[in-house]
C-alpha cells in the first residue's frame, strides 16, 4: 500500500511512517517544507535498511497516497486540509489530530465542531471519508504497536474507511477497533488529555488503553 | 464506612451496594420508594449473610451516609440531586450518571453542562464535592470487579474527594485511578456510550478499559 503520512515530519508522523515502513509498506512522508520531508525519509530509510519512504509537499504526499494520515499540530489542522482537500477526493483520511489548546494544552477542549475528526469531515465534504485513529498511542509505541498492549479505537462515519484504519493498525502490531461514528472521535480525541495527565499524575511516559472484555480475550 | 448508594435499586445500584457489603461496609439503599429499597437491602443481606444494607429513602440514605453514591437514569439526574442537596452538604457525592439519551441511547450526548458530572457539582454547588467514578464498569462486574481488568477512572475538582473514591473501587476490587478534574468526566461518561457500541460490534458484554503503560505494570 502506498501511505501519505501528512505533516510526517512530527514525532507522531515519524513514529508512524516508520512503523508502516518496516511493515514493507510503501510511505510518502509530506511536510511543508520539502527539504524536512526529504531528511524525515532519509531517516526512515537509514533505519529499515531499504528506500521505503520518499519526502514531499503535503499535497504531493496527499495526492500520491492511496490512503493519507494527518498528524499536524491542531492549530495547523484547518489550513493543511485547505490545502489537501482537492488531493484526497475519494480517499479515506486518517485524522490523528488532537484539540489541544495551545494555551492550556493540559485543558480538555471540546472544539468548535465537535471533534477534530467532525471538522475535517465537515470541511472536506462527503466525498472524502474521514477516521479518527492513533491518538491515544504515545509516539514511543507507534511503529512497534506489539511492545504495547494498547488498542487503537477508529471513529468515523464509513465502516469501510474504519476497516481500512484498523488494517493499518494491524500493521503497526495494534488491535485497531472499531469505536463507531465520527461524533464518538470527540471521546478519542479527548482521551488523550486525559491520558497526559495520568502520565504527568503517575509518572508513567507512555499511558495507553486497552479494551477488556472482548469475546477474543 | 457507612456508605450510601442512592437509586441503589437499580442493577449499578445494587451492584455496588453488593460489593460494598462484600467487603464489610454499611450500605444504605435509597429509592425514591421506600419499600423498593427495603428489598433490594434485603435482597443484599441474603446473599452476603449479614444486616449489611438498609433501605431508606434517598434523602434519608443520603444524610445517614458518610459518602454518596449516586446511581440514577440521567433523566431522574436533577430531580434527584435537588432532593438529596441539603443532606449532601459538607460530603463527597460520587456521580455515576451516564447522561444518555433515552430516544438515542446509542448517541453520545453531550449535556449542557458539559457533562452529568460538571452539572451535579454547579447544582450542588462548592460545598460538596462531586467525583465521577464507575460509568465505564458493566453492572455484571461491579460487586467483583477482580473478575474483570476494567479501571475505574475518577474525575474530579478536588483531589482528596478523588482518592476517596479511589479507595471505593478498590474495596470493590477495581484499581481506581486519578483522571483529573471534573471537565475530564466528558470523556469517561462518553467513553461508556462508547463501550456500548464495542458491545453490540464485538458480541461483547461487558467491555471495559484498562490503562496500559502505568509503571507498577
């Protein structure tokens, strides 16, 4: 599969593309410098042993991929997917923004449309079909999912494109699940902050969840 | 500890009130009916084999207990905490609401106060101190919750009321944790809509979470 890690220059986006890398998958890593995207990939390359990452513009990465994750900073969230939206028409988008609130980044904040998750699929329409995933998953677990015994919860409002997300968590050694409906990525997206604090409370680095409970287990 | 659990007649109610008895507090079980609370006391006492419960109703639970537990539909949430207001003053009141929707219940709903929690400590106001605990636990594990790998995540504006009912659920055989002040019950009251959803996907009955990550682990 040929994957488009949007804004894979980050912790997050590395973390991930260097997982799927390693998982023989083909990535795109886009920044909004080209010159940082090219040296994200080198690095990619460099540590899987084999050219599996190439850097790009954003929008290059967005159009190029098949399936596109986005891993910016909130604050970056709205004008990155003005500037993908045309790229991705009728792919799935994998969001793993974050609402965090620059000036309380501590403070759980409910945005404006909900969710993330809801204002990229309300900004980029029905013909792109947004999940949330992967925000809950410290950046030190996310290209060896195995190490950890979290789970990846997918929100969104397609039961295909969720599908595709939980095989890409499949790839990364997570059990991706499926969490329902975009509304419920306002619980994912939040979690996070809650997860931080409990980081902070228990001196933990890398707090996850994990579902109990399941028929598998 | 003499603890009261009002709308302990409901199966969260009793669960709890079962649970507590199991581990040899004093429960009281209020309803808004007292004969209905006097059986479910006595549906406790016969399983542990002791007076351990007594039914009363919730105003009189709620001033006789030393802590209060409430257990109510959300749509009883109100009323119930108007009635209980003046014998809770000067206590803890864990809040264990989950504010569904009952024409969508598989919806998350976000209440205007935010969450059934922040609502219950504006309406009670600072004199008592509201924690949420125990949303995310299925009433099959509540009297036992070793049985199950389930957290029960604690939320809250003051930090002693949390480990109060930190050491609740440990006495009902839960690791309690601290998750932050009472804004964060937005997230552990969806969380359990949430869960709901996994239940029905995944022919599950009592899914859970467990916070992976933590040191001890």
């Amino acid at each position: 599969m040929r994957i488009a890690v949007v804004g894979g220059t980050g912790k997050e986006g590395y973390g991930l593309a260097l997982g799927w890398a390693r998982a023989g998958q083909e990535v795109l890593i886009g920044s909004r410098v080209t010159e940082r995207a090219v040296r994200t990939a080198e690095a990619v390359n460099a540590t899987v042993g084999r050219a599996a990452a190439t850097g790009m513009l954003n929008r290059d990465a967005a159009a190029a991929g098949e399936i596109v994750v986005l891993t910016v900073p909130y604050d970056a969230h709205e004008t990155t997917l003005k500037d993908i939206q045309e790229a991705v028409r009728g792919k799935v988008l994998v969001d793993v923004t974050v609402p965090v609130d620059p000036e309380k980044p501590r403070h759980l904040r409910i945005p404006p449309g909900g969710s993330a998750t809801e204002e990229a699929q309300a900004l980029l329409g029905p013909e792109t079909r947004v999940v949330a995933a992967f925000q809950n998953i410290s950046h030190a677990y996310l290209d060896h999912g195995e190490a950890s015994a979290c789970d990846v919860l997918v929100c969104g409002d397609d039961a295909d494109a969720r599908q595709e997300a939980i095989k890409l968590a499949g790839l990364l050694g997570f059990r991706g699940l499926d969490a329902g409906p975009a509304r419920n990525a306002r619980v994912v997206e939040g979690l996070t902050i809650l997860l931080m604090g409990i980081n902070r409370r228990y001196k933990a680095k890398g707090a996850g969840i994990r579902i109990t409970g399941l028929p598998d287990q």
